[in-house]
C-alpha cells in the first residue's frame, strides 16, 4: 500500500476570466512541467509487449513521489489512479488496471504533477511493439496538429488561431478532431479557464497575453470525432471504434512567442519511427 502527502488547500477558484500570470510565475511552471515531462521520458522504455497500464501507473506515482511531488490526478473528483491509460479506440482517461498491452497497441499516458503549488501536465503517445501504417500515421498526424497549434501561440493570436491550425492539418489528412474534449488553463488550478478547442477560425474567441497558461491537447480519431463515455464514468471511447490519438503539452504565452513547460528534456515527446 502506498501513501500520499496530504494535499495543501488552495484558496484559489477557477472563474471565467483568464488568469494573466506574473513573470516569476513562469519559474513555479518550469519546475511543474520539466518533472511530468521527465516522468514520461521514464516511462518509455517499460511500455512493451505484457506490460499492464498498472504497472505503469505504479511505476509513474512512484518516481512522481520520490521526487517530493504530487500526483495530481491521485484522488481528483474521485479518481483512483496516478495516470490515464487511453489504449487504441480509448480517446482519454483511461483508467490503468489489469489490462496488458500486446503488440500493435498505441496508448496515450497523461500524467499531471503538482510541484511546490504548480501544475505540470502532458501527455504522450507510445507505440507498443511494431504498429501499423494507420496507427503511425495517426500518431503523425496528431503530433502535426498540435506542433501547427502552438506555432499560433503569440501576444495578438486568438485561442480560435490555435484551433483552426490544428483542425485544418488534421482534417486535411482525411481524419478528425474530438470536440468532446479540450485543453484547459492551468496554474495553480489544475483546469482553469479557458477552453481550449482545438477547432475553430481564425480571428475568434479571447486574444492571448504574455502570462497566460494553459493545455493544447488534441485528439484526433481516423474516424469520426464522435466519442461516449464508459459506464466507469470515466474512459471516453470512439463510438465508431476508430482509433485514436492524443499529444499535449503546457504551455506559457511569452512577450514574443510561446513557452514549452512540458518540453521532453531527453527529446522524446514525439515517437520516432
């Protein structure tokens, strides 16, 4: 049996304004999202043929643990795990368990830490074995998204820029963007405002300013974009059993361009093939 330190209560709500963040903010940020992206360069190499999502979620709380931070997801809203394991038509919030991974499986892990009060949050696709041309070109496709998503992030963009670049390169590839599902700010509060859609037009919704943070994460399905979610409450499938992929990282606006808390510092965040 494993124990977590006990959360410190933070006064702090999510509203409907954007949180616009101070310059030293981006310090607490750094620390957050270098320690999840350092968790998911861990885990890479133990996801293999027979693997179960449980050993990897035991192997991530651990690591997260010794480092003196929290998991964030352990206990939110209920939750009883440490990751989400999101395996092949799963689109997010899978739940690790007993299930075994087998070659030719794509799964998705997101992991959020908690870091002296601060969120660091990504999520990564891995391939299990060796995996078909649909499932790399997916997983291709996906990470071009949101590489085309982040390019959109500057002082004078709109959140609607960022959501019309990732839809036109995934739609352009013949696939489509979940809806369902969006990123969300981040800080001090796990999921903040805004929404994130990682669809849209140009032009529209909030302007950007240097200090927001916030979560680009798009799921993108070789199908349809329509999902359902399981009778566990949590685990979101596609309901024409398509698959599907996701990629996400935090993320800070900048006097000039866009910061990467979650930058894998090994260079793994995106497989290679």
């Amino acid at each position: 049996m494993y124990e977590t330190p006990d959360l410190q209560t933070d006064t702090l709500v999510r509203t409907s304004e954007i949180r616009v963040h101070a310059p030293e903010d981006f310090d607490g940020m750094r620390a957050a999202g270098r320690l999840v992206a350092e968790a998911l360069d861990m885990i890479g190499e133990f996801v293999v043929p027979g693997v179960t999502t449980g050993e990897l979620d035991d192997r991530i709380r651990q690591f997260t643990l010794d480092r003196g931070a929290l998991p964030a997801c352990l206990g939110y809203k209920g939750y009883s795990k440490t990751i989400c394991t999101s395996i092949n038509h799963v689109v997010c919030h899978g739940i690790p368990g007993d299930r075994v991974l087998k070659d030719g499986d794509i799964v998705n892990i997101d992991h959020t830490v908690i870091v002296d009060g601060w969120h660091g949050d990504s999520s990564r696709m891995y391939a299990v074995g060796n995996i078909n041309a649909r499932a790399r070109k997916l997983i291709e496709v996906t990470y071009d998204g949101l590489e085309a998503g982040l390019a959109q992030i500057k002082p004078g963009n709109t959140f609607g820029d960022i959501g019309y670049a990732i839809q036109r390169v995934v739609e352009e590839a013949r696939m489509s963007v979940v809806r369902d599902f969006c990123g969300h700010g981040i800080g001090r509060i796990f999921h903040d405002s805004p929404n994130v859609l990682h669809y849209g037009r140009r032009g529209e919704g909030a302007v950007l300013k240097p200090g927001m943070f916030f979560t680009v994460e798009p799921m993108v399905n070789l199908g349809k974009p329509h999902v359902k979610v399981l009778s566990d409450g949590w685990t979101a499938v596609t309901r024409d059993k398509s698959l599907s992929a996701q990629c996400e990282h935090s993320v800070g606006v900048t006097e000039d361009g866009v910061e990467l808390f979650s930058a894998s510092p090994a260079g793994l965040f995106r497989p290679k093939f």
